[in-house]
C-alpha cells in the first residue's frame, strides 16, 4: 500500500523528527506493507536516517524545486498522489500565514493536491493534525472546503475542533487524539548525562532548562520588539539564576533559533551558570534525554514543551499561539503557562518561583496523563486502519 504523507519533515527542527519518527513506526505496524511518498524540504536526512527500516521515497521540495523546477515539482507531486492509495494531511500545515508566500506557506500546494486526490477516488485525511490559525477570508475558505471533503479527520488537539466548528465543518468524522512527539524515543539516562557533562553542565547543580523561538514580529503579534523581548528573557534569567540558585540551560529545537537565543545568551550577567544545546549537535532523542534530567522547563516552540513534558520534567508554555494553550490544556496544567502580552521580568520570574515550589507535586501529576496522551497519540494508526477496514 503506497501512502502519500504532508507534513513539515526536515532535519532543522528537532520537533517534526520526534513527530515523524512514532508516526512512521505506528503506521508501518499497523500497514505493514506501506510504502511511504514523502514531500520534504530534506529528502537525504529521511533516507539517512529512516530509509534502512521503512520504504520511503522522499520528494524534494526545496525553495528551488517550487520555483525553478517547478513544472517538473508539480509532475512529480502529481504522479506520486496518482500512484498512491491513501494520502496524509499531518502536522501543522493547515494555516494561513503568509499565505502567499511559498517559502512560508504551503497550503495552496496541499489543496491542489488534494483537489487532484479527490479527483483520482484517492482516500484522503487529515492525521495527527493541528488546524490553524486561520486569519484571512481564503484561509478560512480552502479550510472550509477541504475539511467538508475529506473522508476522515483525525486530530491532535482540541483547539483545531474549535477551528473546524468556527469554520462550520460537518460531514467527515473527527477523532481527537494526541500528538504523536508523546511516543519519541529518548536516549538512556547515561547517555544524556555524558552528553550534559561533554558540554560542561554541572549536574550537582540544580537545573532550569529554557527554549525560545524567533517568531517575534511574525507569528507573535505583539508590542514587543525583538530588542524588548531580549531584554525581559536575558534579566529574566538573572533573576532566576539568582532566586532559584540554579543553571540555565537553554535549548534549542530549531536551528532557526539559535542567532536569537545566542543574543539573549550573550546579556546574561551570570556567564558561568549558563549553558546552550542546540539540534544542530544533537538530534531530537538527544534532546530529550537532556530534558529528563532537568528540575524545571520553560519553553515556547510546542515541541520542546511536548518532549520535557514527555520526560516528566514540570513545565511552563510561553503562549505565543494558540496551540500551545491547547496543549498545556491537555496536559491539565492550565496555569502553567506565561501569556505573550503579559511577558515582562516580574511575569516571567513569578511564574518561574511558582513551580519551583509545585515541581515534585507537578511531576505527579504529569505521570498519568503523560501516559494517558501516549496512548491516544498511537490510537491515530489505529482510528485509520478502522476506517479502510470499514471502507472495504
């Protein structure tokens, strides 16, 4: 069985690997035959890294391949949708910033596809996918109709239901499950601890992990300039270094956010209690390991909430969309989080010494629902082989 899978599947981002590799797992053991065709921006690091285990033929899709070849990107695109029996929407595609813009956007790719899927009697779903956000009238229109055509909606969190239900989507079912990044794999504990001490991190000493992203001024709408927000994060961690008697440890899931974090790394006054890890060294396994040994986390990219969380590390989202509200939400922490607008020193520190006190009671709590998560995210493979059987 050939399955054709949409989804932002690339090396630079520690978070779609600890997505793509439970997902890839789940679906070739329930579809043990599948053949997997696979657009991606890094076709080389799927088959380095995947290709001996599954059968996956990648498609690139290089800034270069949808502009300069893009007659042959869309043949290609094109014969892989025809030669398949099942395609894939998954992740967080479904959105429509900068829409306009392919290096930034995809969703009129994805349509067209899928209007040609659809075409073709092809079987087509959304999978472990979030929806949004939505903030333009062709947005919320593409949406609208795709989702009223698909055959099966299968989600990974609850605010895309409150999407769908804004957008008055109503025929196909929808399944809430959770995401996939639940199941990653992380290394050993030794392993994470040799990495941490490689790197210079004193393990006698208690540890704060943080993670911020470079979505100032783009996604994150908001008053404060990218100049502000060094400014809050870098006192911030002076103040906690202080008032905690911790280290920080700043880590990166994206490589885009490593000239960002390097600013804010570089005004911190307490230089010897600060240390940086980044997905450009270690890959998203690594990553979690080193999160499992941390006391506390602060992050804002989804994913690096979703994998300390993963590893029972007590956490805080800094909300600067919706879906990490959502998430934090599922974890049934939802004063665990740091509002965007209401980001300053005093917010950001008080949060900090709240769960401090609270992280042992936190990791209590996190334990069950942890797992309760990991077997929903595995539930999808499951919900979709229900579906074709019932399908004949």
């Amino acid at each position: 069985m050939d399955i054709f899978i949409m989804g932002t599947f690339r090396e630079k981002n520690a978070g779609d690997d600890a997505i793509f590799s439970p997902m890839i797992a789940d679906l070739k053991e329930a579809i043990p035959d599948a053949k997997f065709i696979i657009p991606t921006r890094c076709p080389h690091f799927l088959l380095d890294r995947y290709g001996d285990k599954y059968d996956i033929e990648p498609i690139s899709v290089t800034l270069k391949d949808v502009t300069i070849k893009l007659p042959l990107f869309i043949f290609k695109g094109l014969k892989s949708v025809c030669k398949s029996d099942i395609v894939l929407i998954t992740q967080s595609m479904l959105y429509d910033y900068k829409l306009f813009n392919p290096k930034h956007n995809s969703l009129f790719g994805i349509f067209g596809l899928f209007l040609y899927a659809k075409l073709l009697g092809k079987t087509v779903g959304f999978y472990n996918a979030t929806i949004g956000p939505l903030n333009t009238w062709t947005g919320r229109t593409i949406l609208r109709f795709m989702s009223n055509r698909t055959d099966f909606i299968i989600l990974r969190d609850n605010w895309s239901v409150e999407v769908l239900k804004q957008l008055n989507v109503t025929k196909p079912p929808i399944y809430i499950t959770a995401d996939e990044a639940f199941n990653a794999v992380p290394v050993s504990k030794k392993e994470a601890i040799q990495i941490m001490t490689s790197e210079g991190i004193n393990l006698e000493r208690k540890l704060v992990g943080i993670n911020l992203n470079f979505y100032i001024g783009t996604w994150v709408k908001s008053d404060i300039d990218e100049e502000t927000f060094i400014e809050i994060i870098s006192e911030s961690v002076d103040r906690i270094i202080e008032e905690l008697d911790v280290d920080v440890v700043f880590v990166i899931t994206d490589h885009f956010d490593i000239d960002l974090t390097n600013k804010i790394k570089n005004k911190v006054k307490h230089q010897g209690n600060i240390t940086m890890i980044d997905n450009k060294k270690y890959d998203h396994p690594e990553l979690m390991g080193i999160l499992g040994q941390l006391d506390m986390f602060i992050g804002m990219r989804l994913h690096s909430v979703v994998m300390a969380a993963t590893m029972n590390t007590p956490i805080i989202g800094i909300i600067y969309v919706d879906k990490v509200r959502s998430f934090i939400k599922m974890l049934e922490q939802e004063d665990k989080v740091i509002e965007f607008k209401d980001l300053n020193v005093e917010n950001f520190v008080s949060k900090a010494n709240e769960l401090w006190l609270q992280k042992e009671k936190v990791k209590k709590e996190l334990e069950p629902v942890i797992e309760e998560l990991q077997q929903k995210a595995h539930s999808s493979a499951n919900i979709l082989i229900k579906y074709l059987e019932e399908r004949g």
